[in-house]
C-alpha cells in the first residue's frame, strides 16, 4: 500500500471533485443468476457464501479501480485485495473477517475455513490491513429486495450486501446492493464491475 498523486491518476477530477463532498458513496442494485453456485455448493460442500466472496474478488481483480481507494483524504494505491465477510462468534454476537483473495479457488476456501473459524473461535476480528478490502453483508435468512450501506466517513471501501437467494422454476437469483466511493470509480467502472460478476459466477469450474 502506498499514498500516490492523484493528478497522475485517471481519478484526478474524481478526487477533487468528490474527496470532500459530504455524501460521496454511490449505490447500484442488480439481481444475479446464481443456480451454478447453488449447484456447486450442493454438489462439494463449499458455502454458498464463500463461492459468492470468491466471485467478488476475482471479478474485482479484473477492475483497476478496485486497487485505488481514498483514506484520510489521500489515494492509496494496493497491491492485492481481500474480501470481507461477518462472522457469528462463539459469543453469540458477530466479527469481521478479511479473507485474502486468491484467483485459485481451493486456496481462497481454504483460507475462508481457516480465518472464519479463528475469528469465531476468538470472537477477534480479522483484518488485511495491507489489501484493498471489499466488504460484504449476507443477511441469509431475510428476504429482502436491496439494503443501503451506512457512510460513516471513516471507512471508504466498496460494500456489498444481500440477503436470501430465491428460487424460480429455471434458475436461482439474488439481489445484491454495491455501494462504493464516487472518488474510487464511476457508476461505469462499478456496472461493469457487477457484470464482470455474472460472468464469473456463471464461469467457476471446480
């Protein structure tokens, strides 16, 4: 991770425009076909959940934006990403998990299963303080049609929430909400970036 100018950056009029602007997050809904995760799950184990990260971050990968982010009124420039995902711990309460990305599959499950269990084992969050993360929200067990996330001014990264898939007579779909800072990217980088998302759900190959 390392500050850099934005003048020097594709983001440099985003910046001045946007960096100090009281509401700068901007919100995009779109209602994906996940039968091929669905299946998938069903068919190895793997979560539905974890697939879901999976897809995240090798769709993110893909999008140079996603390794800029504005903190504390800089641009920081990242070197890898990692998916957030919450956790419910031994408590009873929840914690925040930062998973690593990986483009291999069985790598990135491995990890998800690894850190998943230690945060809630320990009820201790787990964070990729050197990774562009992108944080998630799955309310599975709430059928709903969108969320907005909550700016609170100090964390500026891409959010993505959703709730309970739903099935239909062919196929399996869930509604997702992308929230992300207008300085990062443009609402044509982040639809972009939620089609590049299709594709890759409907692509995983185990």
């Amino acid at each position: 991770m390392k500050e850099i100018d934005p003048a020097t950056t594709s983001r440099a009029y985003a910046f001045e425009m946007w960096m100090k602007a009281p509401m700068p997050m901007v919100s995009l809904f779109k209602t994906l076909n996940v039968s091929r995760l669905v299946k998938i799950s069903r068919k190895t184990g793997m979560k539905f959940n974890m697939l879901m990260c999976w897809c995240i971050g090798q769709a993110a990968s893909k999008i140079k934006e996603f390794y800029l982010l504005p903190v504390d009124g800089k641009l920081m420039q990242y070197d890898s990403i990692a998916v957030n995902t919450i956790v419910a711990n031994s408590e009873g309460e929840v914690s925040s998990c930062d998973i690593p990305f990986s483009p291999d599959l069985a790598q990135f499950n491995a990890d998800y299963l690894r850190l998943t269990k230690q945060v809630a084992d320990t009820c201790t969050n787990h964070d990729e303080t050197e990774s562009m993360v992108i944080g998630t929200s799955a309310l599975v067990d709430c059928e709903i049609d969108g969320a907005v996330g909550m700016y609170s001014g100090v964390f500026n990264n891409p959010f993505m929430i959703w709730g309970k898939y739903r099935r239909r007579l062919f196929k399996t779909t869930l509604t997702i909400s992308f929230q992300f800072h207008h300085t990062q990217m443009d609402g044509a980088h982040a639809a972009r970036f939620l089609a590049t998302l299709q594709k890759e759900i409907l692509s995983v190959e185990v």
